[in-house]
C-alpha cells in the first residue's frame, strides 16, 4: 500500500492537515488572549464558536461528500482554511483584527474541518482496497493521533517563540502543504451517478439516518459511540476537577497524565493493523472496549503522594490511549466495509453527529454529580456506565465477527 503514490499524497495531505487543524485549536485562543487581551467569558465564547460546527454541519457534509469528489471537497477545505487564518495572520500584524472577526475565522476553521474530517474518510474508501482499509486506516489514524500530540505543542511553540499572528500563519501553511499534496492525488473516484434532479439535502440526510438505523452493524457501532462519548465526556469532567482537587496535582502534572494518551494512541493505531486479522475482529472490538473504558475504574482508588498517583495516572491514560485507539480504527474499518460507497460520508457523518452531540450533555451530567456526590463517587459511577458501550458491542453480532469482513460486507447489506 505505501507504494501506492495516491496513498501516500493522502497521508501526507492529511497528517499536514491535521497538525494544521490541532495547532489552531491552541493559536486562535492564544491569539485572543495575548493580542486581544479576550478575558474568560471571551475564550469561552471563541472555543465554542470553533466547536458548535460539529453539531451544526456534520450531518450537512455527509450529504455534500456523497455527492462530490472527496479530493476536490478536501483540497477546498484546505484552501479555505489556508486564507482564513493567512487572512488573520495579517489582520494581526496590521493591528486590524477584532475579536469579532477572530470568531469568524474560528467559524470558518471548524466548519472546513468538518468537511475535511468526513471526506478524508470517505476517500479512504474509493482510493484503496477494501481488504487495506485497516491498513490505511491506522496509517491516517495514527498521523491524527500524532497531530493531536504535536500539534498543540508546535502552536503553543510557535506563539511563545515568534508571535501569535505569525504562529496563526504557520497553522495556514500546514494547510497549504495539504493542498499541494491532495491535490496532487491523480486517481480518478468512482462517485455515484448524479439524477437530473437530484434529491435534497434533508432528504440525503434523512435517507443516512434511516441506512445506520437500518443496518444492524452501523446501529450497533452508532449506539455504542453515543454511549462511550456521553459517559466519557461525563467522566473527564469529573477526571479534570478530580485530579487538582482531590489528588492536589500541580497543572504540570495534570498535563503531563494526560498527554501521554497520545503515545498510546500512537500504539493502538499499530496495533489495529494487525491484530484484527490474528484474533478477529469481534474479539479485538470488545475486548479492546473493555479493558479502554474499564481502566479508569482505578483512578477513584487512589490516594497519596504524586510519587504513587503521577506513575498510576500515566498508566491509566496510556492504556485508554491505546485500547481506545485500537477501537477506533478497528469500528471504521467495520463501518466502510458495510457501508455502500454512494452512502460512506453520511453513515460517518451520522455517527460523528450523534456521538459527538451527546458529549455536551454528558459534560454537564458530570458536572453535577460532581457537585451532589463529589468527584470520587462520581468519577467512579461515570466510569462504570462507560462499559456500556462494550456491553452493547457484546450483545450484538459485531461480537462474532472473524478475521476477515469480506463476509460482512455480503452478509449485511442492508440490515
């Protein structure tokens, strides 16, 4: 697969992507905070404008990528992007830009990355073969999780060294470079056929709803992303006052627990290449769920000096890291293997839009019972609940699948 040039430019269209994407998650608020001197409620507002994206357009881009090319989508987003915050960049330096137009460009950035996110992983599919895509899968998962570890590291560098207009122009060459790059992918997509009258957009998403809620596999992998996201964002609500307040860890410390899920994200995508075939796919799914979400079943335990908690902490969050990662890569390579090429970008869409726009609710779930139970009794109820998700995987027929999905993919088509 590496020998494939068309691979290759996507990777490295999507790793410079998405380095891009995760050090702007960090220089737009530094951007506000340094240059514009933004006060909490402020940052608060520009994190949300950025995210509310998700929620808004997810179910939207499904139906566009559909329809369209995903290189020609892809090299769209990465050229609006590139001039959104090249555009800040030199508003900045000029001493031009507002916190209004700062929220815009944080608008522009989320939602272009919504479009990005959705056709990356749709052109996966109609660039490679379907016995590859767990191959191709870890490959782009992998560079994901490495953007989401450099990438914030190399923002908050390049703010701290040079300037925050300067480090938002840096963010837009890595879009630049994924421009150069996908645009150069020479394939040519078998998308389907468009109708003279093509149906609308409502009725395209409506028709993505219906296909997961259909089909007993994407069901399955839709109800047990919604359970793992509700409680998950549940528990790092209660995670994240858990560890100052009860542990009494030092900000530096709190950070370094939790950046170590990114090495072991880093694993799990290795290990998704592999493992699946060797043990099958049933058994890496459910077993991988469990051991990710029941880890943080021992973080309540804990007590005493940072000497015990620090290393416990590291453990915890790098097998999360690399179980949960594991699950991720393994559930795409299952949901494109059932999914039929006219409908991959709604069936992603669909997914991401109901796991993703639970975690709100689950965020405030943990916040209160934090405040009623306190946060180790809490913490432990949340993460509990989030073997759900698992359980549900259990009980379904994703828990018998073998080694290979080439008999997924005809034995249910259609639910």
């Amino acid at each position: 697969m590496w020998r494939d040039g068309d691979f290759r430019r996507l990777w490295v269209g999507q790793t410079a992507s998405q380095l891009g994407e995760h050090a702007s998650l960090v220089v737009l608020p530094l951007f506000a905070v340094l240059t514009l001197h933004a006060d909490a409620g402020q940052l608060g507002t520009l994190r949300a404008v950025g995210q509310v994206p998700i929620l808004l357009l997810s179910l939207f881009a499904g139906a566009w990528v559909d329809r369209w090319r995903t290189r020609t989508l892809m090299v769209l987003a990465d050229a609006g992007r590139a001039l959104a915050l090249g555009a800040a960049a030199v508003a900045g330096l000029l001493g031009g830009l507002g916190l209004p137009a700062l929220l815009v460009v944080a608008f522009v950035v989320g939602a272009l990355s919504v479009f990005f996110d959705v056709a990356y992983q749709t052109s996966l599919v109609r660039l490679v073969k379907h016995d590859q895509l767990v191959r191709g899968n870890s490959a782009l998962e992998g560079s994901r999780s490495a953007a989401q570890m450099g990438g914030p590291a190399l923002g908050g560098a390049s703010v701290s060294e040079l300037s925050a207009p300067i480090a938002a122009a840096f963010s837009a060459v890595f879009f630049a470079l994924s421009f150069l790059s996908i645009r150069r992918i020479g394939r040519r997509e078998s998308v389907p056929e468009r109708s003279e009258r093509p149906p609308r957009v409502w009725r395209r998403i409506h028709e993505g709803l219906l296909f997961v809620a259909g089909d007993t596999s994407l069901r399955t992998v839709c109800l047990a992303s919604a359970a793992f996201q509700f409680f998950f964002a549940a528990v790092m609500t209660a995670y994240l006052l858990f560890l100052p307040r009860d542990l009494r860890l030092s900000g530096t410390a709190v950070g370094l627990a939790l950046a170590v899920t990114g090495p072991g994200a880093l694993l799990g995508s290795l290990l998704a290449a592999r493992l699946p075939s060797r043990f099958g796919y049933g058994a890496v799914l459910v077993s991988a769920a469990a051991l990710g979400d029941g880890v943080f079943l021992f973080v309540p335990a804990l007590h005493g000096s940072t000497v015990v908690t620090v290393p416990a902490l590291l453990t915890v969050n790098f097998v999360f890291g690399t179980f949960s990662q594991l699950v991720n890569v393994t559930v795409m390579a299952v949901r494109q293997t059932v999914t039929p090429d006219g409908m991959q970008g709604r069936v992603a869409a669909t997914i991401n839009f109901v796991g993703m726009g639970l975690s709100p609710f689950g965020s405030l779930l943990g916040g209160f019972l934090a405040a009623v139970w306190g946060t180790r009794t809490s913490l432990l109820v949340t993460a509990a609940c989030m073997l759900l998700s698992p359980a549900l995987m259990a009980l379904s027929p994703l828990a018998r699948l073998g080694r290979t999905l080439a008999d997924l993919r005809l034995a249910d088509p259609c639910g």
